[in-house]
C-alpha cells in the first residue's frame, strides 16, 4: 500500500500537524469533537490489529511520512519502503534560453489545487510578505514593481492581504504550470504539513529555485542553499528573512538558479519510479509470482490451502465488520442523544409558547368581556336616549296642543271685545 498522506497510521486525521507525536497526537482525538474521541483512539487500534496481523509492505513517497509511519507503531519498520513520486520531465524542464535581464522583476509565485487551504500556508505567506514590507529596500523595490507575485490554483478569498501586487491564473494544466515555473524567479512553498509536494519537484525540475519551510517531504527535494532557502518550520519570521534576502540579492537569486538547473533529476523520473516499484515488488512477492509482463500463474485448485492469509485476513474482515458495527451504533446513540437534547430544548421552547399562549388567551378573554360590557352599556344608553327621545316629541305634541288651546281662548275673548 501506498502513503500519500497520514490517514493509514492515525485515529483518521489526514494530517496531524506539528513535529512533536504522543499516543494523542497518533489518534488524533485534538482533531475531532470530544464526544468522538474515544471513536478516533479505537479507530487507530484497529488498524493497529488489522496491519499487524498481514505481511503488509508500506510504499513511503518521502522520508519524512517514511518515519512518521515507522514511529506511529502501526507498520513495521522494515516493511516501509521509501520511494518517490516521479514527474514527468519531458514536460517540467529548464527554458532552453535562460538568459536574463540584469536587475529585472522578481517573480515570486505560489499555487496549489486550492490556494485557501490552511494546511498549505497561505496565511503564512501573507504574513511573512508583510514583515519583509516592512524593510525600506524590499518595500521600494514593490513600489518600483520590480516584485509582484503570482499565483494558481482554486482562487483565494484573502488575496487582500497579501501587501504586494499579485496576478492570480486560476486552475491551470501542466502544460501551463511547467512554463509559469520557468518564467518565475522562485517558487515559494509554505506548507505546514505535506508530504512530498509535487510543485516543489516541478519547480526544481524547470531550474527555478524554491523558497519556503523546511517540512514534510520539503527536505528530500530543496538542498538548502544549493537550489533553495527554508525556513523553520512554521516561523514567519524566518520565512520573511529568506525571501527578503533572495529578493533583494540578484547574485543568490542566480546562484540558486543554477543550482536548480544543474540538479541531477534522474532518479524522479517516471521511470526511475516504475524501476524501484518493479524492484520492490520482485524483493518482496513469494516464490512462484511474477511480472504482469511475464504473465501469472495458474489459479491453485483450492485457494484456501495455497494462501495461508486467507484465514488471517477472513477473520480480521470479520472482526472489522464487527467493530465497524459497533461503531456505527455507538455513532447513532451520539446522533440520538444529540437529537434528544435538540428535541427536548424544542419542548420547552413549545411549553413556553404555550404558557404564553395561556397568558394571551386569558387576556383576550377579558378583553372580550369587556367588550361585551361595553356593547351592553351601549345598548342601553341607546334605549335610554330613544325614551328621551321619545319623551321630548311627547312634549312638543302637548305644547303644541296647549298653545292651539291658549290661542283660541284668546281669540275668542277677542270677538266678544268687538275686536277681532
């Protein structure tokens, strides 16, 4: 099997970061939340049993994941087998012209599958360009634009920060990498946690110098001061002390340059790749295997009896389903419980509303009766008013009939007077 990250010798955390290890560090219960802890320390007891109990022969692509898999216990040590990536050098080679214009532009570039990604150090480079603006000559050489930076891969959401111009490609194909790196003046790499970094090879392999932190996989491809300059690992500081000094230093600059370019490649060619991984296979495969090229044996008539791993590896399925199983459950009851607390937060949120809603009717009730006392009162003020009224037209009728009598009274007092 092949390493191409941390994930096969951890409690499932990729990359663990750091240079210190502990048994915490190894299952990589800092990594998760802490009721799956105890998930993660199992999960690498498991592999523990699974690898131990099979001859399994470990291809490392660097040195450093190499010991790191060796001192996490989980492989044996002579079964881990150093070989690294190849590249293609017919595409990633040095420009044919290399000539270069005295005191030109310093081309930094930096790119990535995705720039954003804090494991590759984006952050990191910002930080360290923004101490290096703080020196008089590096920041007059950015006003003059004699330094600007470019960039690729998946675009990044901060390129505001970094406090010198910068021209971002996007994602790009070989092809197109290959010729940014030869025209660049240096690749800088301030990954964290890596293990052998393909655009740190590409980069050396177009005679372009890599500027950057000495981590991972980093070491087995950068000679320090020969075809590059690294910093410790996760000092900005120093990180910004090593580009200032390039930048600002045009005979480093092609001092490191042509260290890259006079870099003997041979041994990470996709050939010299096939060459130790055909080694390899014939060193460690029984006898009676051999190459695709010379075809296979013929099947055995009982496979059981001709492999004797076969039980081995049956038994630690099983065993694996098992705990797999039980795991499962055991992250099923985490999720029940996580949705009972939710559930049982949500009812008293509802007992709430309803004591509330309780409130609210008991207000409404009184307001309704309230209102039924006013409707009341109104009608009988109504009634009230249309006796008075009626009062009133009663009134006037009888006055009215008063005074017809008064009148004619006094009309006839007239007529006797002989005064009509």
């Amino acid at each position: 099997m092949s390493l191409h990250d941390e994930w096969a010798f951890t409690g499932g955390s990729h990359y663990i970061g750091g240079s210190v290890r502990g048994t915490d560090e190894w299952d990589g219960v800092n990594q998760v939340d802490a009721a799956l802890r105890s998930l993660a320390v199992k999960e690498r007891e498991r592999k523990k049993r699974a690898f131990s109990s099979l001859p399994v022969h470990v291809i490392a692509p660097s040195r450093w994941i190499a010991r790191e898999a060796a001192a996490s216990g989980v492989f044996a040590p002579e079964r881990i087998h150093a070989v690294p990536y190849g590249f293609d050098l017919t595409i990633f080679h040095p420009a044919a012209d290399e000539s270069r214009q005295p005191g030109g532009e310093v081309v930094l570039v930096f790119g990535c599958q995705a720039v954003a990604d804090p494991r590759k150090g984006y952050r990191e480079l910002c930080a360290a360009l923004s101490l290096c603006c703080e020196d008089t000559g590096f920041s007059a050489a950015v006003a003059e634009g004699k330094i600007r930076m470019v960039t690729f891969g998946r675009k990044p959401t901060e390129d505001a920060e970094l406090p010198v111009p910068v021209d971002h490609l996007g994602e790009m194909a070989e092809a197109g990498v290959a010729d940014l790196l030869r025209k660049a003046t240096a690749f800088v790499c301030p990954t964290l946690d890596d293990n052998l970094p393909n655009v740190v090879m590409e980069s050396l392999s177009c005679g372009t110098p890599v500027l950057g932190f000495s981590t991972g996989g980093v070491p087995d491809m950068v000679t320090e001061g020969v075809d590059g300059l690294l910093a410790p690992l996760g000092d900005v500081v120093a990180l910004a002390d090593v580009i200032k000094k390039f930048c600002l230093d045009e005979g480093l600059q092609e001092e490191l340059r042509g260290g890259a370019r006079a870099k003997d490649f041979s041994g990470w060619s996709l050939a010299s790749q096939a060459a130790r991984m055909t080694a390899l296979y014939q060193e460690v495969m029984p006898p009676g295997y051999v190459s695709r090229a010379g075809g296979f044996p013929d099947a055995p008539p009982s496979l059981e009896l001709e492999c004797p791993l076969l039980p081995t590896f049956a038994s630690e399925i099983v065993r694996s389903v098992l705990e797999e199983s039980r795991e499962s459950n055991r992250i099923q009851e985490y999720k029940i419980r996580k949705l009972s607390e939710s559930v049982e937060g949500l009812k008293a949120r509802l007992e709430a509303a309803k004591a509330r809603g309780n409130d609210l009717d008991t207000k409404l009730q009184d307001q309704m009766r309230v209102a039924a006392s006013v409707a009341k009162d109104r009608k009988n003020l109504l009634q009230q008013v249309k006796q008075q009224q009626e009062k009133i037209t009663n009134l006037k009728a009888r006055q009215r009939v008063s005074i017809k009598k008064r009148l004619s009274r006094f009309w006839k007092y007239l007529k006797r007077k002989g005064n009509p």
